[in-house]
C-alpha cells in the first residue's frame, strides 16, 4: 500500500488557515493488530468533519487516541498549534476535547444538572451550589436549542435525544471546542436527528468544531463540511467535500480492504438450491421440494427488529450483514429463544419452536456462538475441558453423576479436529487467544455430533477478536461444518466476510430484511450500499423504512 | 505467536494434581492447613498442659470439632449457594425455626423420628421459599433472604412465645451424646455431610450446574441450562443444611430456641470466604470451606482455653474477615493479569 499517493487525495474547497487538531501519522498497535497504521486528520475550527470507515477501520482506536484513553505508539498530535500528549481522558477534557461515545456516559440516577456538571460541580471546599449548577445548566441548554429540558429532572427519565443533548451540555459547560461524536444518530429517530443537526449547527457557528462519526451517508452530506476516510487503520482519503463527493467514490475509498481474508472455496455446486424448484424434477413430485433446515416467518420484536423472514437449509452458509443497531444480533437471540419474540415463528425441520425458551432451541439441535464470548459463552477460569462439555456434561454423565475422564477426552477429540492450541483441554479457558477461545465455543455445539447433533449454528460475529491469521482458520472450520450438513447462520459487521464466507447473503436496515442475494451477485460495493443507505431501494421505500 | 508444543504445557500434563484444574484451590488449602498448624503451635506456647499432652489434646480438638459440626454443615449449604453466585442471610433464622417447630409440645408427642423430620422439612421448606423468591420473583438474594431472616426468626419466636422448649425425648438428645468409637456423632454427621457435598459438588451434573450458573449466568443459560430451576435447588439445599443443623444444635442444648443460630450466618459467609470461596460466584471448594470453619473455631477454642473475653473473639473474628477478602482481592486482580501465551 502506498499510503503517501492514497492521503494526497483531493484538498478542500477551502483550507482553513490553522487547523484546530492536526493527527500526523498516528500508529496505534495492540497485540496481533495494528488498529492505526499511521492516521492523518486535520480538524478546522468551526466545521464538522466527518469520520468514515468500515468496521475494523480503526474509527474506535482513534477516538480513543483524541480522548486520551490509548496513547499512541508514534505520530504527532498537534492542538491549537501545540503538539501535545494526552496522557489520560482528564487531559484531553482539559485541553477542551469532548467524546459523547455512543453508549452515553450519563448517570441514570442524577439530575441533568448534576450530569452536566459532574467532576467539575462548582462548589466551595466540597460543598456543590446548587443554584448557579441549575442555572448554568438552563443556559446551557437554552444555547444548545433546547430550554424546555428541566435541569431538575432525572436524567434516566429523558428520552435518547435528550440525553445526547445532556451530553453535549456537559461538553460545553467544560467549554469544550473540540466535540467528538460517534454515531450519535444510531439511537435517534428520524425527526430527532433533525434536531441533532440544528443543535451542531448551532455549536459550529459559535466556532466550535465536530469530528462527527456515522455510517449514514444521506446525514454526512447533511451535516458534513469535510470527510476523512479510514481503511485498515490508515488515512485512504482526507478532507473530501462532504456535499459533493460521491457515494461511488466514497465507498470506493472505504473498499477493497488489504487485509484479504482467506476464505475457503464454496462447494463447487451450490450445497443447496436456492428455490428448491428445479432439482426436485428428477423425482417426478411437485410438492416435494427441498424443505428448509430453519424456516423464520414474519419475526418481530417491537422496536429491534420486524417481519423478518428468512430460511437457512442444511449445508448452507447464510449471512446477515448489517450495522450494528440493525437489529441482526437481536434477530439471532431471538431464534435462539433468548429473546422472546412478540410476532412471528421459528421453525426448525417443520416444526415450531417454543418462543423465548433457549432449552427448547438447544434440545431441537441449535447452537449458538454469541457476540460476547467472555460474558456470554465462556467461563474464563474452568477449563477448556468443561467448557466445551458446557452444553452437554448432562448427557454424557451417568445418572447424574459427571464423568471428567469421558468428558475430557470428548473435549479433546472435538477441540483436535478444530486445532485448538494448546491442545491441553485442562487450561483455563482464560489463556488462549481469541480465535481458540472462539473454537472452544463451536466446539461445544460440535461436541454433540455424538449425541442429538447440532443441526444450526448461530454465528454472532464469530471472528470478532481473532486475529488475521487465526480468521482464516476458523473460515475454514466453519465452511467444513457446513459440507458436513449443518446450516449456519452468520452475523457480521465486517462486509468482506459475509461475502467470503456465505452461500446467501441478507442485508439488514433499521430492522428489517432489505435485500436478499446469492452472496456471488453481490460485491462489497454493493452491500455497503445498501447498508448505509439502502440506496438501492426507491425513494418512497426509504422513506416509509423510516417513518 | 502460537506456541504449538509449549514445555510449560508439557508440565501440566505430567503434574496434574498440582497444575492442572485445581492448583488454585490446592495451593490455597495447603494454606489453610498451615494456619491450623500455626493455631496448634500458639496453642503449645499458651497452654502447653493441654497442647503438649496427648490425651488431653485428643478431647480438646473432640471438642472443636463438635462445635465446629453444626457450623459446619451450614457453611457447606452456604458454600453451594455463594458458588451459584448468591447470598443466605437467612440461615440463622432458619435454624431457629427448624429448632422450634422440631421441638413443640405437639411434634415431640410422635417421637423423635418426627422430630428429626420436621427439622428437615422445615429447613428444606424455607429454603424453597428463599429459592421461589429469587429464581421465580427475581429478587436479589440478598435482599430476599434478608426478608426471611427476620421473618423466620419472628416465626420461631411466635410459635415458642420467646420460651426456651425443653426436649423431653431423651432419645432425641443422645444424638449430641452418642459417642461410636469415641467419635462424637455430631463430628461424624459433620464429615458425612462434608463427604456428600463434595461429591455433590465435584461429581456430580448438580455441582457443576452450580459452578456454571455462578461463574457466568449468561453462557450457562445460553447453554441451555435451566438456571430458575437450579437456583431454586441450591437455595432449597441451603435450608436442608439449617435443617440437620438445628437437630445438632437443638440436641446439644437438649431445648428449643428461637434464639440458637445467632449470628450463624455471618460465621458461615466468613467461614466460606476464608475457605476460597469467591463472593461473585463460580468458585469455592468444600475442602476450603471445612478448613475454613475449623480454623475459626480453633481461634475461638483458645481464647476459651486462655479464659479471654469472647468480645476479643469477635474482634479477632472481624480482623480475619476482612484479611480474607483483601488476600481473595489480590489474588482475583493477579488471575485478571494477562497471562503470556502459553506460560
């Protein structure tokens, strides 16, 4: 990658004279990634500059850099024509950069006025005034458009609108002159982003400048003065005219990652048949088409996700792309039976399953690998052994009582065919990296090949943590699994990997199912058009998707 | 980066006792079982008559060990209960309403048989409805069995007006007497149910749902365990324990009282606490938990043979506690330290 001809892009209409925040060249390693791979940001007084990026761009990263939580590696941070260091978030708050992160760090319990002024109430040796508190926060308000907050009021009992607004009046009562956003429109309503917009407006007018992150483009060109590009943890282009560049060029920008995973052949035949009309010819019988591992029928669950409906047949890889908050993963806890569904059915080989029962899932041969491994699959400090028997120990003991030495050679035999390493099933679960604390997860569902079988495995972003090179790894178990006649259900953010890895591709928008298409029809391009801005659906559509 | 054939790997196979599951555990018993030694050698310093003298030691640690029993076989139930990741405050109260309802008018009549059943009953009885409360009423455990508490304690004292019951059936008081083999039967009831719950725990599909459910609710329900019913079980198992206890207890004072097992509850968590087990759940031994109780019935053991105050008991008490939690603290932050691939 060249990255010296790729930043040199396009330069604004108008070059500010001294940038507020200048990034020059930012390199951020963790362990086995390297999330920034030298970054360049320039941030004018005044304007809204927009963060673009795919997931896994190093978006997060930098964020985190700016409000003083990772310090980098390498690179310069220059501010107001300083170059500094933020050595922790006190710094940057004290230097006026204001992060709203996405899950806003409001306290549910205290008043609005407490939340503006919390860490810096104005007070004398410890006693808070309360009066210039709340009448701080009133004019506070009223500046950011929206008097009619009471300050008095508990902030838990605001609407999410509200609370963004809370948020950026704490960020002004700092005085802050930076304001970092990150996807603050993803909780809002269509109306309330309106709103939003008036509200940063308001604050660039009186000089303040937004780094404003979304995946939205209609809002970018809204909103925007300036777009950065992120891609693999570099700049891929800076400070593109946010009104007129095109989607084209700014998804061409976000495209074509590197980092190209390998993902294992598909079956030189689809496993499958899409409409399962033509082969069932050889048969001679109409109304014998090829029934559907799991069939989902008009789900819902009111303000998640609706109507969705969806088949997967056995052998068959099907992925669900979508932004996060596009309801995907809720939609694949509710098959499971961890959410209860408010509409709609589950079927699995036919038959209906009991709704919000995980019990009922797992017995008709469901498995699920959740988003959070560590909160949600493992416990960390039992050993792989027991952890791979999680969903079976029950079975393979001997009335009740647990038999470790079966177990661990069960675990053991799965947990080879998968390469675990270190293949020791006594460690605690905690020691392994990502990727093989990742295959302990399958392999509990495999495990039961034995006994009842896993017919479906749910798959929340399986490679989430894993590094490159383990990725391909897992792509390889998991297309084996599907040769081998389970079905899969795969959610990801990661659009190259719905594509590499799925026979089936469905893309999710606001809660519903907006596409569907043999993952060999659609490209990259193509996909996150349709997941950022449904562009693909007529106007009307997409303005009845909203309302 | 991936360490295929690592020799530290290689080791744990070959040391399996002492590297593999359960080093932790072991390590820290042996810890235990150190303190012990070092309570014996205070002892020999401070009443060398009684510590240096065979026999006299032999009754002395008899002794102990009758009144380690009752709290003993509390702390076990509460050892399940802090594994499943919940609390029983209520083990106390419920001790003395087992001991009460075993020992009225009306149930001593039908013999001890009944007795002994109706301790059990009502102890399995309550912990069901701590149970109900938590697993099925979704309250905290803490504040569930804080409500039991005191209303068990209000009902023991209701059905015994505040008098002390008299246990007029000898036989039933021979069980604080009978000695077979020299061994007090409340020490052998003690280790029988030590040996039960450690099977229950170690071997067993109840036990490991238990370390399951307490080690991380959301994977074991994701799993597909039934969490409700277990919660339930556990907290049930709880109350059986109060229930054999108060027997022993109502034996040994050969009377009934709403006032037997004060404070057991505290005695019980510290006891559980000091024995390994985690307050957030997911980890605790019996083994540890035994150790546990003997060690602070040890402490309390030569304060009595030294004639001091039991306010220094409690005081002592209180000091070990939160040493205790503070060791578990450090070793909770060094477990959380990353961990080089493959050491």
């Amino acid at each position: 990658m060249d990255d010296a001809a790729t930043v040199s892009t396009p330069t604004p209409a108008v070059e500010q004279a001294a940038p507020l925040l200048r990034l020059s060249a930012v390199v951020k390693t963790f362990p086995g990634v390297r999330a920034l791979d030298g970054v360049d940001l320039d941030v004018a007084a005044g304007e809204v500059h927009c963060l673009l990026g795919q997931n896994g761009a190093g978006k997060s990263t930098l964020i985190k850099v700016l409000a003083g939580v990772h310090r980098p590696d390498a690179g310069d941070i220059v501010w107001d024509g300083q170059p500094v260091t933020f050595p922790s978030p006190q710094a940057s708050m004290r230097a006026g950069i204001a992060t709203i992160y996405q899950e806003l760090d409001l306290v549910d319990d205290l008043t609005v006025a407490e939340n503006v002024f919390l860490g810096h109430e104005p007070r004398t040796a410890g006693f808070v005034h309360r009066g210039p508190g709340a009448r701080r926060t009133r004019e506070i308000l009223a500046q950011l458009g929206h008097p009619e907050i009471p300050p008095g009021r508990l902030v838990g009992k605001l609407p999410a609108a509200a609370k963004q607004v809370v948020s950026m009046g704490r960020a002004l009562s700092r005085r802050a002159r930076l304001l970092v956003m990150d996807e603050p429109s993803a909780v809002l309503a269509h109306d309330e982003v309106a709103n939003l917009f008036r509200v940063i407006r308001g604050l660039t007018a009186g000089g303040i400048a937004v780094v404003y992150i979304s995946h939205r483009l209609e809002e970018i060109r809204e909103i925007g003065d300036r777009v950065t590009v992120l891609k693999d943890g570099r700049t891929s282009a800076a400070n593109l005219p946010a009104a007129t560049t095109s989607t084209r060029e700014l998804v061409g920008y976000m495209t074509g990652r590197s980092i190209e995973y390998v993902f294992p052949p598909r079956p030189p035949a689809p496993p499958v048949p899409q409409r399962p009309t033509e082969p069932t010819v050889s048969q001679g019988s109409v109304a014998a088409p090829v029934a559907p591992l799991l069939e989902v029928s008009g789900l819902g669950r009111s303000g998640e996700f609706a109507d969705v409906s969806l088949t997967v047949h056995s052998g068959e890889i099907v992925g669900i792309a979508g932004l996060v908050g596009s309801g995907r993963s809720e939609l694949l806890e509710t098959v499971y039976g961890a959410r209860r569904a408010h509409s709609g059915s589950v079927r699995l080989d036919g038959r209906v399953l009991r709704p919000g029962s995980v019990r009922a899932a797992v017995r008709a041969g469901i498995g699920m690998a959740p988003e959070e491994r560590k909160s949600q699959a493992l416990l960390l400090g039992e050993p792989v052994y027991r952890n791979v028997t999680l969903a079976t120990f029950g079975r393979l003991a001997r009335a009740g009582f647990t038999d470790a030495a079966r177990e661990r050679a069960e675990a053991a035999r799965v947990t080879g065919e998968l390469r675990l390493v270190p293949a020791d099933v006594r460690r605690p679960v905690r020691t392994l990296s990502g990727g093989n604390q990742q295959k302990v997860v399958l392999a509990r569902w495999l495990l039961r090949g034995g006994c009842a079988g896993t017919r479906l495995l749910l798959l929340d972003e399986p490679t989430r943590g894993v590094d490159v090179g383990a990725r391909a790894e897992l792509y390889g178990v998991i297309r084996r699994l599907a040769d081998d006649g389970v079905g899969v259900l795969l959610v990801s953010s990661e659009v190259p990997e719905v594509l590499g890895l799925a026979d089936r591709v469905l893309v999710m928008r606001e809660g519903r199912v907006i596409h569907e298409a043999a993952a060999s029809d659609l490209d990259e391009h193509a996909v996150l058009d349709l997941v950022m801005a449904g562009s693909l659906l007529s106007g009307a559509q997409a303005e009845g998707d909203l309302s | 980066m991936i360490d295929v054939a690592s020799p530290a790997a290689a080791s744990a196979k070959r040391a399996g006792w002492w590297r593999g599951d359960g080093s932790e555990p072991v390590r820290r018993n042996l810890g235990l079982v150190g303190v012990l030694v070092l309570l014996y050698l205070v002892g020999a310093l401070a009443r060398p008559d009684i510590f240096l003298h065979g026999g006299r030691l032999w009754s002395n640690e008899l002794t102990v060990l009758t009144q380690a029993s009752s709290i003993g076989v509390i702390t076990i139930g509460m050892t399940f209960v802090m594994i499943s990741g919940g609390i029983d405050l209520s083990v106390g109260a419920l001790l003395a309403l087992a001991s009460v309802w075993s020992t009225t008018v009306a149930t001593q009549s039908y013999g001890p048989g009944v007795m002994i059943l109706a301790a059990l009953l009502v102890g399995a009885g309550s912990g069901l409805v701590n149970g109900i409360l938590i697993a099925y009423g979704r309250m905290v455990p803490f504040i569930a069995t804080l409500a039991t508490m005191v209303a068990a304690r209000g009902l023991a004292q209701k059905i015994s007006g505040k008098l002390t019951q008299i246990v007029k059936v000898t036989s039933f008081n021979r069980i604080a007497e009978w000695r077979p083999l020299g061994i007090p039967l409340l020490v052998i009831i003690f280790v029988v149910v030590a040996v039960l719950a450690w099977v229950l725990l170690n071997r067993t599909t109840f036990g490991r749902r238990t370390v399951a459910i307490g080690g991380n609710a959301e994977a074991a329900r994701l799993a597909g365990i039934n969490i409700r019913r277990h919660t339930l079980l556990v907290y049930t198992l709880s109350g059986l324990c109060c229930g054999i206890a108060a027997v022993m207890v109502t034996a040994q004072a050969t009377a009934g009282s709403s006032d037997h097992g004060n404070l057991y509850e505290l005695n019980a968590i510290a006891a559980a606490i000091i024995g390994g087990t985690a307050l957030t759940g997911g980890r605790g031994t019996i083994v540890g938990s035994v150790l546990g109780v003997l060690v602070f019935t040890q402490i309390y053991n030569l304060f009595i043979v030294k004639n001091l105050q039991t306010e220094y008991q409690q005081i002592a008490q209180g000091v070990i506690i939160v040493a205790a939690v503070l060791i578990q603290q450090f070793r909770v932050a060094a477990l959380r330290r990353p961990v080089p691939p493959g050491a």
